[in-house]
C-alpha cells in the first residue's frame, strides 16, 4: 500500500513540473513591437490629364512630429498580442530617423519588411524572441466609392486621397448629392520575424481606404472640408481597426 502511494505522489509531482514547465514555456514569447508609418500623411490628389504627358496624381508629404500614430499602432498591436496569447511580453519600441530613412529605401523592395527586420534586428534589447514590425507599403489607388473602387496614382503609409473633380452619389437620407471625393488611406505591412534566425515568419499587406461621409460642395475642396483634428481622427481610427484586424493573422496559432 506504501508503495502504491508512493507512486501515485511521484505521479502528481510529475504531472505538476510538466504543467509549471508549459506554463513557463508559454511566458517565453516575448514581442518586440515597432512601428514605422506614422511620420506623417501623404496627400495624393488626383489631376485630370486628358491628352498630356503629366502624371495623374500630385504628392504632397506632410511630416507629423507627433507619433500618435505610431502610438496608435503599438497600443493596437500590444492589444491583439495579449487577447492571442496572455501569457506573452510585449515590448514596444520606437523609432528614429535613421531607421525612417531605411523604410524610404526599402518601399522599392520585393519585400520590405524583410529588409527593414534586418536593419532593425541589432538594435532590439536583450530578451526578445521575434518581432512584431509594422512598416509602410506602396500599392496603387483602390478608394471604395459609391459601390466600386476608383482611384489613379500609387499610394504608401498613411493619408489622404483626393479628387476635387465632380463624382456624384446619391445621399439617400436628404436627397443631395456630394461633389468631390475625400478617402483617409493605411498602406501597410504588418510582419512577424523570429529574431535568432532573423526569418519572416508570416506578413500581411494592408490596403484600406474609404470615402469620408461628409457634405462637400462644388466651391470648397473636400480637402478644405475637415479641419485638422478631424483629418488626423479619420486616419487614426482607420489605422486602429486595420491593424486589430490584421495583427491576428500572423500571430502563431
């Protein structure tokens, strides 16, 4: 009967260092999350061109030294990590100049970012396991309006697209009709990267973009139709439902 007891203790303690051992396993997964798209809003206005060599579309960066969002990010990513995987660590990093002006130059690679992880991966602190690296994508217009998709030139990161020109749609609840075209746009890539190895594990590109809801008239620009606060709501909130969409899909199941 000693020994039968004996035994069935062995049992349990077994059963509860493979269980401590799981949970400790599990607690390893430690995210280093950063975020590159949120030094400022590209503004691509759409131009008539009928019958002339210039390009359809005029680029203008506007450059926000606020990192709201690039903050928005990371507390976006740090969410969908932590309901995936609640015994993981997340560390959110920022960004410098030096890594922006690698992101430049990486936007005309087959895969971005692969190239930016490797710029990246030196400089992460002691501890981290993979990388959680959201970074801007290029990708021509694809605006959702009035039931199908219009839009002309290339557009990266996060801004707006316009066209001053007349596109009606109908406004079902007054009867109106809307003159111009205003979208708020995130141009992304979210991806994950085992760091020992420095191996993309999973990617995801993101191209979102929707007309804004607002009345515009045939005398003011639709750009000139938002003040400054709500442009940057528009494209915050844009950017948090995309990337809470999107993060889930490259995490490990």
């Amino acid at each position: 009967m000693a020994r039968k007891e004996g035994w069935t203790l062995r049992t349990w303690l077994a059963i509860l260092l493979t269980l401590f051992a799981g949970a400790a396993g599990a607690a390893q997964n430690v995210y280093a999350v950063m975020s590159l798209v949120g030094d400022g809003l590209l503004v691509v206005r759409h131009r008539p061109v009928t019958g002339t060599s210039l390009p359809d579309s005029v680029h203008e960066f506007l450059p926000v030294k606020d990192p709201i969002f690039d903050h928005t990010v990371l507390l976006a990513v740090d969410d969908a990590v932590r309901k995936a995987d609640p015994g993981a660590k997340t560390l959110l990093l920022g960004a410098d100049a030096a890594l922006a002006e690698a992101q430049s130059k990486a936007l005309d690679a087959a895969d971005p970012a692969s190239v930016i992880a490797q710029a990246v991966r030196a400089r992460l602190p002691a501890g981290a396991t993979r990388l959680i690296l959201v970074v801007k994508s290029r990708h021509p217009a694809q605006i959702e309006f009035a039931g199908s998709h219009v839009g002309s030139g290339r557009l990266e990161g996060l801004g707006y697209y316009i066209d001053d020109a007349v596109l009606p749609a109908d406004r079902n609840s007054t009867g109106d009709r809307d003159v111009g075209l205003l979208a708020p746009f995130t141009y992304f890539e979210v991806a994950i990267v085992d760091l020992p190895s420095g191996r993309v594990l999973a990617e995801k590109s993101v191209y979102a973009a929707h007309s804004v809801s607002e009345k515009f008239s045939d005398t003011l620009s639709p750009w000139d139709a938002l003040t400054p606060e709500q442009k940057i709501t528009f494209v915050r909130d844009l950017l948090r439902r995309e990337v809470a969409e999107a993060v889930p899909a490259i995490l490990p199941r």
